[in-house]
C-alpha cells in the first residue's frame, strides 16, 4: 500500500473542496500495456493490501480530515467486492468517504453490476483509461478493446451521472493528422471535450524514457529521435502533426497556469454564492457561471481544432505566437471579465 499525493478534490454533489489523498493497495499488473512498466517491475500477479490494514489507514485518514480517496490502482475492480464490504462498514461508523478509481475500459464492462452499488456508496469519478480512439495505435498499445467497448463503458459511467477523467495518449512518434481527426470526432462524439484539466488530453504523449516494451521497440526501430524543439519531447514523423503538437504544448506553458488560475477562482465564486443561496446553481445565473467555466475549459480544443483545420488547408505557416497570444488573452479576458462582473452583482 502506498500513499502517493495529498490534494484537493471538488466534490460536484456537496459543492465543495475537500481533503483528498491518492493512493495505491495493491502491486503488480496482469494488463499487457506495451506502455507500462509495472509487470516487468512488479510481476503480473497482482496482491491487494490485506482489509484491516487497510481499514486502520482509511480511519486514520478521515481523523485528518480526508474525505476523498482516488484509488490509482488499474486492477481496482478486481478487489472491488472486499472494497465495498470496507466502505459500508466504514459508512456505518459516520465515516462515508467520496471517492474515484482508475480502471481500463475491459474492467468496466465486465464489472457493471458492481458500478451501482457503488455509486450509492460515494464513487464520484473514474478515470478511464480511453488511451486512444485508433485500433491502429491501441494494437501498438497491447490493448485489447475497440471503439464500441470504449463508447459503451462511458455510457455506462454517464448514464449513472459520475464524472470521467479520461487518459488519453494523444501523440507519439507515429501519430498522423488522420489519427488526430479521428481523435476529436471521438471526443465530441462520446462527450469528452471540456471535462479534463485543461489540457491534460491535448499535450499527452507516449513517455518512452521508462523502459517498456514499446519504449524498447521504438528505439530499436530508431522511432524514439530527440527534438530541438523545446516544446516536443521527441521528433513526430508527420510534421503537420509535430506542429500541431508544438502550438498545443505552447498554449499549455504559456497560459495554462493563468487558465488554471481563473477557473478555480471562478468554482470557488460558484461555491461562496451556492453556499448564500439555496437552489442559486440552477437559476440562470448559476447556469451562466457554468457556462463560462466551460466554455473556459473549450478553449485548447477551439485551437485544437483551428490547428487542424489549418493544417487541412496547408496553412499552418499561417499560425504565429503573435496570432495565438492575442486570441488567448482576449479569450481570458472576457473570462476575467464575467469574474469580477459577479463578484461585483453579489458584492463578494
């Protein structure tokens, strides 16, 4: 068992930041990811941290007031019968934890009699391991799945209204414009664009500098070349696709921050006038807010997809660090804007 990270979380049904802390019961893997190093490191046989011990962490956890737990575990549904068992006992004794997992798509499926339960029981998010919407690039990946079971599990995981924190690889060595046009229609498609942290989904890459099978693969097929750019941590065969990447890590690094800033300001307003008055998050205002927290959240994929629709017409040499500066802080603008516009109405 292993305490990762101590965080907040934002409870969506309390309106609320809590105490939250990540953290991993169990060790080995038997997934066959060409992109993880965990069964060459740990073995594909997989131990769960024996219940008591892990009762006695989780009752000590909540008298540090943690009230959210992500369990990072990918195999967490295989425990998931001991797990529940665990969180009712502990629901019983006034300690009733929200809390997240990690799971591949495959584990969702087969476990959806368990998803219900659950969700009564304070399952708020799961972070799905979508990886990527090409059969191309998840054979590469070793994983066993297809576009239907990707689209499934996640109408599964809406239709009970829990969140979906989707990881995703986005680019790698191989990666094609036509991957990327792939990649979108699958995100708008299945609801996707807007729900992730910023850019989490548009700068993801294959990590080839841990030693997995891919890592290895990839290198020996001399695939794995360094990048001048300082922006790109390796060279994109397709340079239409390496640019893209490039303006994408750019936007990232040079606005992320400030966008980060501004949306927690804007959920801590949402919180403080909720917290005021009953019922605000669904009159009109409160649903305007929500509006301009998401519309915040579409901005890199607003780029992302002028990036595209650029490099179809042959005109990325038309894009500039002038060009996506001013539209940036423009976009920001507008948000800092609507901000102060209330705090000002509700005089905070």
């Amino acid at each position: 068992m292993e305490l990762i990270k101590e965080d907040s979380f934002f409870d969506y049904l309390n309106e609320s930041f809590v105490d939250s802390v990540r953290l991993r019961i169990s060790k080995g893997c038997n997934n066959s990811c060409t992109f993880c190093s965990i069964p060459d490191e740990e073995g594909r046989e997989v131990s769960f941290t024996p219940i008591p011990q892990l009762e006695d962490l989780l009752s000590l956890l909540w008298e540090q007031g943690v009230r959210h737990l992500e369990f990072v575990d990918d195999n967490f549904l295989q425990y998931v019968e001991s797990v529940s068992r665990l969180l009712i006992t502990l629901d019983r004794r006034g300690q009733q934890f929200a809390f997240s997992f990690s799971s591949p798509v495959k584990l969702i499926l087969k476990n959806q009699k368990h998803l219900i339960s659950l969700r009564q029981q304070g399952l708020r998010c799961v972070n799905l391991k979508v990886i990527n919407s090409n059969q191309d690039v998840l054979y590469r990946y070793g994983m066993k799945m297809t576009a239907a079971d990707q689209h499934y599990a996640i109408q599964i995981l809406q239709a009970l209204r829990c969140q979906i924190q989707p990881e995703y690889i986005l680019f790698e060595p191989l990666t094609t414009i036509d991957h990327l046009h792939n990649d979108l229609v699958f995100l708008e498609k299945n609801k996707l664009l807007g729900i992730t942290p910023f850019t989490d989904i548009l700068t993801s890459c294959l990590d080839l500098e841990k030693e997995t099978p891919i890592g290895f693969e990839y290198r020996s097929r001399k695939l794995y070349l360094p990048s001048s750019d300082p922006y790109i941590p390796y060279q994109i065969m397709d340079e239409r696709a390496q640019t893209i990447y490039h303006w994408l890590a750019y936007f990232s690094q040079e606005f992320g921050p400030q966008w980060k800033e501004i949306e927690q300001l804007l959920l801590d307003l949402r919180i403080t006038v909720a917290n005021q008055k009953s019922n605000w998050i669904v009159t009109n205002m409160g649903q305007e807010l929500m509006y301009i927290i998401y519309d915040l959240r579409l901005a890199p994929y607003d780029l992302f997809k002028a990036l595209l629709s650029c490099a179809d017409e042959g005109d990325l040499d038309s894009i500039t660090t002038e060009s996506i500066n001013f539209q940036s802080n423009q976009r920001l603008q507008w948000v800092k804007d609507q901000y102060w516009s209330y705090r000002k109405y509700y005089r905070i």
